[in-house]
C-alpha cells in the first residue's frame, strides 16, 4: 500500500515513516511539510491514502484534501491532530476524509486508519469517537471514493449508462451508488443531491 505523508514537524514525520517501515504493508512514497507546496507531489505520487496533518503552514490539511480531491476524484485520507475540537472533526468528515486520528494514538491506530481508508471505510481513532459522542454530533456524511466520482458526474448531468461505461461498471451499479449516496444525503432527487452535496462541500462550487 503506498502512502504519502505531509507532516510539518520533520521528527515527527520521521517517526510516522519508521512506524510505516516496520508494519511491512505501507510504504511511503511521498513526504511534504507544507500545506501549498504538498499538492503537486500529491497528485504525482498518487498514493493509496495521503496522511496530513491538520494544521500545515501555508494552508490547512483540510483545504489541502479538498484540493488534492479536486484533482484525483478517488482521494483518500487521514488527518491527524492534536486538537480535541469535535467540529473539526465532524468538518473533515464531511469533506470526505476517511480517517481522523489524534496524534497521541498514532501510535496505537494510525496503521488501522490507513489501511480502513485504502479500502474506502471511515475509521475514527477512540479518543476522536469519545469526542464525537460528547459533542452529540451526529454522524458525519462520508462518501467512498467511488461514490464521489459517481457524486461529480451526476452533477455534470450525466446518464447513469454515461457513467457506467466510464467507470468500466454496470448500470444497476451505478443505480445503487446513486441510492446510497441520496441516502447518506437525506434526498430524494438528483438536483436535490448536488444542491446537499455543495452546501456539505462534497463537491465544489462555483467560487472554488
């Protein structure tokens, strides 16, 4: 599984890395410390799961997902940070991120977030789960990186036999994936679900 990892704090990222190298699984194939120099070597890179920090130098690691999914559709993260904020949290998930760990049990669960995250399942880290729980937040949208491709080309006004023959999958797939994803989103129409999606930024507007 190939992973990148944009951590400011070089040590720390040494120590993510080491942490990589021995599970055996995972390897590192792009590092990056800052939030706007990161995206080119993410998207040349295209790892599997892209690590971040939540609070880069330049830009935050949530505008940098975003960013980087605007550009790779298929996306996939973890942030990690120290902050014990449930609105951030719940934030990240909306965007799309799949795994949020706070970096006092990156120890214990970053491996697992990775690994959930490469298979497009969210994975909150406990302390992070606790926090969500306190907060009574309810459960945050995430969306799989399919079901966000499927999300981008329903709101370009696409059939679903349009989208089918370009993802290389049947149309009764495509037909589910458009059912879980008015599902998650608590509509019943296409033009319903792209209006959601962008209020949650799921996709992007027109401003971005």
């Amino acid at each position: 599984m190939r992973v990148a990892l944009v951590e400011d704090h070089a040590i720390f990222r040494q120590g993510l890395a080491s942490l990589f190298s021995e599970d055996g699984r995972i390897e590192v194939v792009c590092e990056a410390s800052h939030g706007v120099e990161a995206l080119p070597p993410l998207i040349d890179a295209a790892p599997d799961v892209a690590v971040i920090d939540l609070n880069l130098p330049g830009r935050s690691g949530l505008e940098l997902f975003r960013a980087w999914r605007e550009a790779t559709p298929r996306a996939a993260a973890v942030i990690l940070t120290s902050s014990r904020d449930p609105v951030q949290a719940v934030a990240a998930a909306e965007a799309g991120v799949l795994g949020y760990v706070l970096k006092e049990e990156v120890f214990d669960d970053l491996s697992k977030a990775v690994i959930e995250a490469s298979a497009g399942r969210r994975f909150y880290s406990p302390g992070v789960s606790s926090l969500l729980v306190g907060h009574h937040a309810e459960p945050p949208c995430t969306l799989t990186p399919r079901e966000h491709e499927v999300l981008q080309a329903v709101a370009q006004g696409d059939t679903n036999r349009r989208i089918a023959s370009r993802l290389g999958v049947s149309v009764k797939t495509i037909e589910s994936h458009r059912s879980n994803l008015m599902h998650k989103l608590r509509v019943r129409g296409a033009a319903e679900l792209v209006r959601v999606a962008i209020e949650k930024g799921l996709l992007p507007t027109d401003r971005d």
